[in-house]
C-alpha cells in the first residue's frame, strides 16, 4: 500500500528534550485533527493551522480523552513536504513513554506504522528525490566524519544524479540517431557514419572512468577503513591504539568492545572514519581461553582492510614476528598494489629506546611494506603513521569538499556495467558491425545507468535498499 497514511517516532529511542512524531499520507491532517485541542477547550475540534507553522496544542486519548501531551504541531500542505504528501509532524516532550502514547493514539485514528525509511521511499516514489538521493538521506544519518558528511549532501543534493543524467542524456543521443536510421531505411535519414557516433561515445566513457576511479576512495569515507592492529604480545598494539586515538580530536564515536580480546574504536583519518581494531595476537597457543582470543583476532585481520603490523624495535626480531607475519601474508595482506593485495604498514614501536631489532630482516619479510619509527611513550612517529597509511589507501587522491565521488557499491557497479557495454558499442562501431549491435550495448548502458537514480531499478532493488533504513526515516 503506498497511499494510506503512515506514522512513525522519527527521533531516535531514548530521552530528549523533544521528541516528532511524523505522520504522511492523504488522512494525515484528519487523523491528527481528532487528536489535538486548544487548552481550554477539550471538547472542541479546532481548525487546522495555516501550513507549514508550529501550533501550541494539547494531544488528547482519543477515548479516555485524558490529555497525553502538550506539543508543538506542524500541518505541511503536500506537496513541500518531505514525503510530497500531506505531513504532520507533533513534537512531543521527549520521553520514550509519552512518544509511544502518542503514536498509539495517532494509529488508533487510522494511521498505519511506517516500515523503515517508508517517508524516504515515498518522497522517491513521489518524485521528490532520485535513488541515489534517497541513499544520500541515510548517509548522511550515518555519517561519521565530516568528509563523509559532505559527500553525503553532495549526492543529496543532485551532484552525482546530474552528472549520471548527463551522460545518459549523451547515450540517449546517439540510441536516437542510430534508430532513425534504422526505422527509416529508405527516407531521408541517413544512416550515420561509424566517425559521427563515436564521439560521443568517448565522451561519455571518459565521464563513466572518473566516476570509476574515485570510487575506491569515495566507498572509504562512507565505509570507513577497517584497520586491525596485529603483532605477538606485548610490542604496544594497545599502547598504538589508545594513542591514535589520543591524537586524533576528532573521534566520533566509540564503539563498545564485542568482545574481551578485540576492542574496536572509531578515529578519523584525514575524513575517513578509520575503524581500528586492537587483537589479543594471532600466534597459535595451547591455552584454551586464549585460543579464542587468537581465533577473535584472527578473524579481525581476515576481515581487516588493512593493518598495521607492530614490532618491538628494542628487540631482535623474534620467531612469534615471524610467525605472525608468515600468517598475516598467507591472508593476502601486502601493500602490493599491482597485485591489490590489502596493505600493510610496518610500525617498529618503542623508538624511544636503544633499537635492536633488525631492519633488514623486516624489509626481507615485507619488502613492499612501509615502515613508521613510533613511540607511544613519547608520542612519536603518530603522524607520520596516519600519513602512510592515509597515502596508502587513498594513493594520492587529494579529497576536496566538493568533488562529487561515488561512496556506494551500488553505483560502483552499474557505472562498470554501464562502461562494459559501452566499450563493447565502441568496439562494434570501430569494426563497423550492423548499428543494430551498437545500439544494442548502448541500450544496455543507459538502463545500467538509470539503476543509479532509480528510473530503471526493479521493486525489488527499491525495498533491498530502503529496509536499510531505521523506522521514521
Ligand atoms: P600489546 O600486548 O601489544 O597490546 O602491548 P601493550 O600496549 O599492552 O604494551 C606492552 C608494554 O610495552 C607496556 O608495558 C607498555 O607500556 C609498553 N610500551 C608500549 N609502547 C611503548 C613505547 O613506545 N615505548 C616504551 N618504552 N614502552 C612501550
Ligand atoms: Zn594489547
């Protein structure tokens, strides 16, 4: 059903100063309506506000007529609204009890519970935002630094709808060319030479490949960089934690620790939130209690996109370095880039002390590796660490507040697609086959394209993405 009228708590559970109720659809004003009085006046039904203004009111039990609330209330008129249709929205005080009862009284006059992000996938529906801004509203939520909050509003905005619209507008050019030809043999059109359609092709691909090649660093800022601190016990893998997030002011949120020997916390690297994750240690061992803890780490350097491997330089590389290393490069970790393996940084901690440990032997085991000097005692080497690791995963692409970058798998992959096929038109035209087989990839393209801002997604993309949504939004 995507025209009755829905209801959800849009503030997030807990205590607060307010708390809104939203309410969307066709018998939104009518339900809120029967619900709301004047102070002083419990038996009349006042006259709905002028739209879009915030109304002192009283929310009433619609059958115990017991005063539930004193709100704020806001009729919005569609279509400018957040849903293109009618809303309402009731700020309440913010407690959890209060909000609930007022929700229940609002279904209890015929509002339905929205299903999550339902207001968001009416305003698509609507026509009011396109898929991937639709995408952008959750970003943006979810945003965990400011960078990734910029780019966030940046696709809300349109910027990447405009630019996929633009190119598609290109496609759709040379699609029309070629089938007039083809419609219309004999007549005056004449069929368009190989050298005229394939400009814009070019042009069109070139667009597609920047998008691609930010892609990679865009899915970082969204994502975040899931970094694991390994080494064998006691060469400062917690000590490396505490003080990376020490000097970084910026750290977002915390996030508990899963489990008693992996902790993870959130810092931000240069606009990324960078996930590290401290391990107990990965060297195999006889203790059952630790054997857990080393399957714990294990498992978070296997799902780690990157790690920072620690030794103790105040002391000869030891057999458990080896070992650890050995397992670590069995998990496809390398800082190769040719080969994309997942990148390593070498951190040789404790530099305040006498170093003994060999830094040949490290750059034989790690020879793409490179290698940051820190100590945690002093603080040392902390921002060169951040600066190697940031060069590493962003391979020199500079971010700036307004580039417009692909943050979403999602787009990732229909750009790719999209650029298959029109390779493959390209191809077709330059071996000069039929027009038909051109237009035929070039089709395909331009639907691939259209799954970005949701002109050609299937009900089935829509729901997968708007169930990621939490209630209210
Ligand atoms: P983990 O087992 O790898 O997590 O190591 P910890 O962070 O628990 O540190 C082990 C020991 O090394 C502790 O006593 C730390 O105080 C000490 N430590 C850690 N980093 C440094 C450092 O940079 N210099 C010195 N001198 N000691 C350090
Ligand atoms: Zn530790």
């Amino acid at each position: 059903m995507r025209n009755d009228t829905i209801a959800a708590i849009a503030t997030p559970p807990g205590v607060g100063g307010i708390g809104v109720i939203r309410v969307s659809g066709p018998e939104a004003f009518t339900v809120v309506s029967s619900l709301v009085r004047r102070p002083g006046k419990p038996d009349e039904l006042p006259p709905v506000p002028p739209s879009h203004r915030l109304t002192y009111r009283l929310v009433i039990d619609p059958e115990t007529r017991e005063v539930l609330d004193e709100v704020l209330v806001a009729f919005m008129r569609a279509p400018h609204t957040y849903t293109c249709e009618d809303v309402v929205e009731i700020q309440g005080h913010g407690g959890p009890l209060v909000l609930r009862r007022i929700l229940r009284a609002v279904l209890a006059c015929g509002a339905r519970m929205a299903e999550p992000g339902e207001f968001t996938m009416r305003a698509f529906l609507n026509g009011r935002l396109d898929l991937s801004q639709a995408e952008a509203v959750m970003d943006l939520i979810d945003a965990q630094t400011e960078a990734g909050q910029r780019l966030a509003l940046q696709q809300l905005r349109g910027r990447l709808s405009d630019q996929v619209q633009e190119i598609r507008h290109t496609i759709l050019g040379v699609i029309a060319q070629i089938e007039a030809s083809i419609d219309f043999p004999e007549e005056d059109v004449p069929t368009p030479e190989a050298e005229e359609l394939s400009p814009p092709i070019v042009t069109a691909l070139e667009q597609i490949q920047r998008l691609l090649a930010g892609a990679e660093q865009g899915k970082l800022f969204r994502q975040g960089l899931r970094t694991a601190i390994i080494g064998r016990p006691n060469v400062g893998k917690s000590s490396l934690l505490n003080a990376l997030l020490r000097t970084e002011r910026a750290i977002v949120t915390p996030i508990a620790g899963t489990t008693r020997d992996t902790v993870e916390e959130v810092a931000n690297l240069r606009g990324i939130p960078l996930h590290l994750i401290d391990t107990a240690g990965i060297t195999p061992t006889d203790d059952p209690v630790e054997q857990i803890g080393v399957q714990r780490s294990r498992a978070a350097a296997e799902s780690a996109d990157a790690v920072l491997l620690v030794f103790d330089g105040s002391e000869p590389l030891a057999e458990q370095d080896r070992r650890v290393s050995a397992e670590l490069e069995m998990m496809g970790f390398g800082a190769d880039e040719q080969t994309h393996k997942r990148p390593v940084v070498i951190v040789v901690n404790k530099a305040d002390r006498d170093q003994r440990i060999e830094l040949d032997e490290l750059k034989q085991l790690w020879p793409l590796a490179p290698i940051v000097h820190t100590s945690t005692l002093n603080n040392e080497g902390l921002d060169a660490l951040e600066e190697t690791l940031a060069e590493l995963v962003l391979a020199g692409r500079a971010v700036n507040s307004d580039s417009v970058l692909v943050t979403n798998t999602r787009h990732q992959d229909a750009l790719r697609r999209a650029n298959e096929h029109l390779q493959a038109s390209k191809a077709s035209l330059e071996q000069y086959l039929p027009l038909d087989f051109v237009s035929i990839d070039l089709r395909a393209a331009y639907e691939a394209l259209g799954e970005i801002t949701g002109e050609t997604a299937s009900d089935d993309l829509l729901d997968r993405i708007f169930r990621d949504f939490c209630i209210g939004k």
